[in-house]
C-alpha cells in the first residue's frame, strides 16, 4: 500500500509577518515529498513514524469530539492502517522549514477526512479559510499553534497567496528561466530548528513597543512589497526590497539566525552578491537565499551546501 505524494513547501516570503497580517507567498517544493506507506518488514524509522501516528490518531479523534462540524475521520480505518503498520515515509527534512509535518497532515486529510474539501472544486476563498483552518488545527499537534498554511500548501500543491489572515488565495508565480543567471536558493545551516522555541522568543519581543513597531513599519512593509515585486516580476524592486528586508531581519531576528551564519549574512548584503532570510521560523534548518547571480553565490558560499529552488 502506497497513498499520493505530497510535497514540502517554501515560505518565500512572509514568515513570522504572517502572524502579524503580513503578505506572505508560499510555494510548494517538490524536491522533498511524502507518502503513506505499509511494509512488510519495516525499517525503525517506519516504526518510530508509526508510533507517533498512534498517538496521532488520539489526537484526530479528541478533535472531532472537540470541534464539531469542523471536521470528522473514518477513524476506525485509520485506527486498523496504523495498528497494520501504516507511517509517512518521507524525504522531506524535520525542523528545515520546509514543512514535513504539512505534509503528513495534508496525507492523512487527503485519505481519511470524510465529505472532505478536494482540490478538484471550485476553490472559493470560504473553502480556502475553510482547509486552512481544519489544517490548523490538525497540525497543532505537532508544534502548538499552526496557521494550517503548510498543510493547505502541500495539499493543492498550488502557489498561495497571503493577502491578510482572512484573505487568502491560490496564485501563479512568473515562470521560471531555466537559463536565468538569477536564483532562489536554499542554504543547508546542517543544524535542526525547532519550531515553538523560536516562535515564542518573538511572541515575547513582540511585547516591547520598539520591536512592534519595527515589525510593523520595516519588516512588514518590505515583505508585503517584496511579495508584490515577485510576483509581477519586478525583479530591479524585488532585489531593493529584499536588502532592506535581510537587514532588518539580521538586525532585529539575531536569535533566529544560526551564528555561524551571521558573518555569510552581513557579507551578501555588503557586496550585494546575494541576501539572505529566513526559511520557516529559523534556528536552524535552511536559510533561504536570493541572488541575481548564482555563479557568483557558488564561489562565495564554496563548501555549503546549496540547492536551487527557481531560476530566473
């Protein structure tokens, strides 16, 4: 037994904004992917997956006593596939800020989820909140409060747009050009992140006026314009905006970024060779990188580990 795959995704831009009603876009990535699987002789990190997809189950039925109406689960299948062995075999790096546990989600929604939402329909934005929300909550499980975007990404493998936190869509990026110098890379920190420590160091600076209003008056209004750059294509903008963006997020997101990093961060934004932000909530994982350039972002990051996510 195999079910579909579904893919990791990328936060472009938007991460941390997003909780604050910043634009975000959010891409899927299908360099990474996931599927539900049974074995015959399973590997231990089938078994592991298989043990925490039991305590899962739990989970999934505690909210469908909980939040009725919301959604409900052909749980009795789901009990007997995971009592057969049942686990996510995944490629997609745990704490990388390419959102493994959005996968698993969107999976289990996709198999189990009865009079469920299917990526076929019409795709009303009520349906969109809709998904996000049911995601939300079913992700919640695995790092506390979830926006249900990552799910939501992996489950229609579309572009989404972020307008406001009651106002989303699916998109269309510009097309890549595969014989572009330009690039949106990945950089390998080769260090794991954790999702809730990060995400509760800037819950407790957000307490601070200072910071509130940096993220209301920087950090908010270069992602919303880097969002709006890329996806017109306006890439002389996009590359403005975003040194603006790598500087405030390296003046004010120190915790977030791997200190290894620091020095490789201040130096894209000295020699404009390329910037970097964060991918997902930090602290690890990958870094995610722009570059009108790419040749020279090899010789300058020599000896990391890069990967291409677009070309343009």
């Amino acid at each position: 037994m195999k079910g579909p795959l579904f893919y990791s995704k990328i936060l472009l831009f938007g991460e941390y904004g997003i909780i604050k009603d910043s634009k975000g876009l959010s891409i899927p990535y299908n360099f990474f992917k996931g599927a539900l699987k049974t074995d015959e002789n399973p590997s231990t990190l089938a078994k592991k997956s298989n043990e925490s997809l039991k305590a899962y189950v739990q989970y999934l039925s505690k909210l469908e006593r909980e939040e009725q109406g919301l959604v409900s689960f052909d749980l009795k299948t789901l009990e007997n596939d995971v009592e057969r062995g049942m686990y996510f075999d995944s490629s997609i790096p745990q704490g990388y800020g390419i959102g493994s546990s959005g996968a698993l989600v969107a999976a289990i929604y996709d198999k189990y989820a009865t009079d469920k939402i299917t990526v076929l329909e019409n795709l009303t934005r009520e349906k969109l909140l809709k998904l996000k929300e049911i995601f939300g909550k079913m992700e919640s499980f695995f790092h506390g409060k979830s926006s249900g975007l990552d799910p939501l990404n992996s489950y229609l493998s579309l572009p989404i747009l972020i307008n406001s936190k009651d106002n989303i869509e699916s998109t269309s990026i510009p097309s890549q050009n595969k014989e572009g110098k330009g690039a949106v890379f990945l950089l390998d920190s080769g260090i794991t992140g954790e999702t809730a420590p990060m995400v509760q160091i800037f819950m407790e600076k957000m307490k601070q006026e200072g910071f509130r209003s940096m993220i209301k008056n920087q950090f908010i209004k270069h992602t919303d314009a880097c969002v709006e750059d890329f996806l017109n294509g306006n890439m002389k903008s996009l590359f403005g905006n975003l040194k603006e963006l790598s500087h405030v997020v390296f003046d004010n997101f120190k915790p977030m970024i791997p200190s290894k990093f620091h020095q490789l961060w201040q130096q894209g934004i000295e020699t404009n060779d390329y910037y970097l932000k964060l991918c997902g909530s930090g602290g690890g994982g990958y870094i995610l990188g722009f570059t009108q350039d790419f040749d020279k972002v090899k010789k300058a990051l020599k000896g990391h580990n890069l990967e291409v996510v677009y070309n343009f």
